[in-house]
C-alpha cells in the first residue's frame, strides 16, 4: 500500500495532505456475489445506515439472501423490511436474471471491467454508481473513481472548487492507475472531516 500512497502523494498534494493530516483511508471490503449486490442496490440515494438496518432486517427475515428467497418472499414482507417499491422490482429481477443464468457472479473474478458492466447494467434499476461499487468493494478493482457519488462530488468541489464532472473526471485522471485508492481517500476525508468515522 506504501506504494501506492507515495505515488498519489507525488501526483496529487491534495491526497497527500488528507493522508498526512487524517491517516490512511479504510480499504473496504465485502464478499462476492449475489447478497452484495442486494446490499448496494439498498444503498442507492439513502444513507449507508438507513441500508444496512434494512439489509439487516431482510436477513433476519430470511437466514441467508439468495435469489430464490428474494422470489420467494412477498412484496409485502419486503416492504416491512423498509424496501421501496422501486427496490423490490430491482431486487427481484437481480434474482431472475442469476436463476435464468444471464447475470453469473462465480465469473466475475476471470472477466473484464467491460465486461461485469455490460452484464450488471442490464439488471433494473442498476447504473453506474452500482456497478463501480461492485467493482471496487467486492472485486477490488484498483482503478474506478464513481464520479455519480454525491460524497465524491461534493468533496471534489470542495477540495478542488471543480463544478462539473468533466473537471473532475480530469483532476481523476491525475491518479491512474489507482484512482480505486484515492476515491477511497476522498471519501475517508468526508466522513473525518463530518465525524462520522
């Protein structure tokens, strides 16, 4: 890791500062699969809490989250677990397209980037910002930056008085190929800077 902090602190003063003055960042990490992806679908546009005390819920519910028991359950049950409508439609076709074989998680690890995403974009209601955490979180893809993350965004306005995603998208360039490391960065500044961490 010592590496990689020295280059982005050679690169980018910014990220050296935060290193210097909040530490280094948490590398997250979550298993592969199935239960994964339900649990960032659930993160979508709510706050990280408010996901995983229904990501919880919907566990206790069913002892293990597999695309045969998010079939099987009701909407209705579903809802009581604080699942949106949205999200049970997202939720459930998640689990059709792994039993109809279509999305194959077990693959991931031999696939190209281009590839996951060409497959996880044809599930509802997943976009980019899904699929980048996928990819960082659960394959620990070293060099993604997802820009559609209002931490990300507001931190990089804040940081670098950037306003649009393609003066982001270039201050990211900066930090190939590790931009996966530095977004990590970012967002542990945000949390420190708010107390959250």
């Amino acid at each position: 890791m010592q590496h990689i902090i020295d280059f982005l602190g050679t690169k980018d003063q910014t990220l050296k500062i935060i290193i210097e003055q909040f530490g280094h960042p948490i590398i997250q990490k979550r298993d592969q699969g199935f239960a994964s992806m339900c649990h960032i679908i659930l993160e979508q546009q709510v706050s990280i809490e408010s996901a995983k005390a229904c990501y919880v819920k919907i566990q206790n519910l069913l002892g293990k989250i597999n695309p045969e028991a998010i079939l099987n359950i009701s909407d209705e049950d579903l809802r009581s677990c604080g699942v949106s409508r949205q999200k049970i439609i997202y939720l459930k076709d998640l689990a059709h397209k792994v039993l109809s074989n279509q999305i194959n998680f077990e693959t991931y690890p031999t696939k190209t980037e281009t590839e996951i995403r060409n497959e996880l974009i044809t599930i509802k209601g997943v976009g980019n910002w899904s699929i980048e955490v996928y990819l960082m979180f659960c394959l620990q893809s070293p060099d993604i930056v997802p820009l559609g993350d209002i931490a990300i965004k507001n931190t990089l306005k804040e940081l670098y008085h950037c306003q649009t995603e393609e003066e982001m998208k270039l201050i990211s360039d900066n930090w190939k190929p590790y931009r996966t490391f530095a977004s990590f960065t970012i967002w542990h500044y945000y949390l420190k800077k708010r107390n959250k961490i």
